[in-house]
C-alpha cells in the first residue's frame, strides 16, 4: 500500500499549564488498525491532572505529551486485513490495547496487562489530535441512536460498567456512590442497570447531586452539611429490616479520589458488603480504619480501568437505558483546548463533563 501520510493538527502539553501546537504527519494504517478522524474527546480529571501536577503517581510527563482519551469520531482509513469496520463508519475507541499474549490477556483480565499501550499516559500520546491511528479491535463502531458526545464518554461508562461488575451488584441491591462526578454518575446509571434498586448519592456540591437524580439516584446526600455515613445508615435501615447498628448498603463505591471518601466507602457498606475503590486519592498512602471493616468482613475491591466492557455500553447506551449526552455541562473548540483544561480544573462547581470539538479543527490553533 502506498504510504499516503496527511497533517494532523495536534495539541501538546509541554510542561505544567504549558501547550503548543503542532502538525503531525498521521501515516497510512498499518495491518489490523485504521486510521479515525478524531470528533469528540471528553476531558477527563487525569488530563486535567497532568496539565496541572504533570504526573499521576508513578506516571510523569518527562517529554511533549498529547492529553485526551475519552474519544469518537469516524473511520478515515483502514489498514490491510481489517474486516469489521468501514471507511465513513462512527466509531468509539476504547483508548488502551494489550499484548493480546500474556497470562492476564488470555485469562479475559487485559487491563492488568503488563505491556497496556493506553492513550494520554506517559509516554503514550492521546486524542487532542485531529488524526489517530489505533487497532481494529479496539475501535468500535456506533448506531445512529449514540451522539458522537455519548460516544466519547463509553470510556468513563466502561469505568462505571467494570465497577458494578467489580462489586457484584445484583437485583435488589442498595448502592452508595460516593463521588457523583462523571464517573459517580456512570457508577450510578451502570448499578442501576445492574438491578440496584437503592441508589445513594453523596457529594460536596448540590449541581452534582441534581445530576445523580437525573441519571438514576434514588436519594442524595451532601455531606458537607450531612454525616454521609450516618444519612446512609438511616437510609437504609428504614428501607430494611437491620438494625441501625447493622445498616448500610451492600456495595460501596468511592468515586471521588480523596482520603475522606476513601474512609466513608469502607464505613458505608452493611456487615458483609462490599467497597468498591473506584478513585485515585492524590497521596498514596491513606490511614484507614482497617480494624473496623475487617470485623465487619467488608469486602475491599480494587479496579483498573475496565475489561470488556465496551459491546455492553454501546448497548445500553444505544438502547436509552443509560444516558450519557445528559452529562455534557460544557463544550470547546479545539482551538480553546488549553482554555477547557483551565476551566475543567477551576470550574467543578458548575461543570461536570467538558466536551472538546476536534471535528471543527480546520484553520484553528497556532
């Protein structure tokens, strides 16, 4: 095939609070990949995270690095011996592949693959890019019923997805989600399709829990004028027939990534539940009451970003069980891409998810 390289209009992050533009030559896809005209890219809190910190624990930016992994957008190109997708079709990546070889990749656990090349996680660059080249079978294609905003955000549902797979939610269940960010409402909209009947939003900020109600929350809690824990017990202990002593949900997730959700997720959940971490806190070493969710037999879980996930959430998606357009708060121009990383990250009051246009780049940046 004749190498037919075309500009790439590309944002990149130098150094903290630093970015320039680019033209990047995208070359032709190679076997098994093609090559997507990027639309939508979701601002996720790690982008926002290296623009202003320039590292997540052990991940640091050392060189030039292009953010962005929420991301649709439309084949442009497709590479030899690719067979499910067409040149035109709109599709979703899911922004990390593995080895495909390992012992975790062949067991159906490719998130905890050692060799995981994912988007925007250094030094791997991301979608702020109006071109990508990425494999075939992680780029999916999307119906007409899923908007290219709601494509781009399969990525934290596939978060929210791998969390209720993670905690085992079941019919009938009660759930607290502690964090009612994007992807506390993902967790939210993912527990209930799971069957969860009993859904608790907790968070700082009433526009956030507003938004939980909207996409599935059968209670909220501000729990900066409210014992989150205590409103959670009460809760349920009206709802069911445990003692106060004994109350509490069947399955806890922390969603927000700070040392005080992190100490409620583990208090949340009734004698023999379980927590969910879903969140990174900033420090990685957290003093929590270990003794006290051991006597109760919590169940801990961790996860990492998600296995799988993605044929289920264009699914529900698609079908209108689950409704992601409702949490785009606000969009940018690519051109203004530095400006919607400023304001994602000041902004968290009035903001839930900030959707950046890539679709419109022609003649933008500089």
């Amino acid at each position: 095939m004749i190498d037919s390289k075309i500009d790439s209009k590309t944002a990149v992050l130098d150094s903290i609070r630093q970015m320039h533009w680019e033209t990047r030559a995208v070359p032709e896809p190679g076997p098994q990949e093609v090559r997507v005209q990027v639309r939508k890219v979701g601002v996720c809190g790690s982008d926002v995270h290296y623009y202003t910190h320039g590292r997540i624990g052990n991940f640091v930016v050392e060189s030039p690095l292009v953010l962005g992994h929420e991301v649709s957008g439309v084949v442009e190109a497709v590479g030899e011996g690719v067979r499910t997708l067409k040149v035109g079709q709109r599709v979703a990546l899911e922004p990390g592949y593995p080895c495909r070889r390992c012992s975790y990749c062949k067991s159906g656990h490719y998130n905890l693959c050692p060799s995981m090349t994912f988007m925007a996680t250094p030094p791997i660059d991301g979608a702020f890019s109006e071109y990508v080249i990425w494999p075939e079978d992680f780029t999916f294609a999307v119906p007409d019923s899923v908007s290219d905003d709601a494509a781009a955000l399969l990525e934290p549902l596939a978060v929210g997805l791998w969390a209720a797979r993670r905690g085992g939610v079941k019919v009938g269940d009660s759930v607290a989600v502690i964090g009612a960010g994007p992807i506390g409402c993902t967790s939210i909209q993912a527990a209930r399709a799971a069957g969860a009947t009993t859904i608790i939003a907790v968070d700082l900020e009433d526009f956030r829990l507003e938004l939980a109600r909207q996409v599935g929350a059968t209670h909220t809690v501000n729990s900066r004028t409210h014992d989150a824990v205590a409103e959670i017990r009460r809760i349920t202990h009206e709802l069911g027939s445990l003692p106060l002593s004994h109350a509490g949900v069947d399955v806890a997730f922390e969603t927000a990534g700070s040392v005080p959700t992190c100490r409620m997720s583990l208090e949340a959940p009734r004698p023999g539940g379980v927590t969910v971490l879903v969140g990174l806190p900033p420090d990685p070493e957290v003093s929590l009451d270990i003794v006290s969710a051991a006597s109760r037999e919590t169940d801990i879980r961790g996860i990492f970003r998600y296995a799988n996930c993605y044929p289920a959430a264009i699914a529900l998606v698609a079908s209108g069980a689950i409704n992601l357009d409702v949490l785009v708060t606000h969009r940018y121009a690519f051109a203004d891409t530095q400006a919607a990383l400023e304001f994602a990250d000041a902004e968290k009051k009035v903001s839930m998810k900030v959707m950046i246009d890539v679709s419109a780049a022609a003649g933008q940046g500089g």
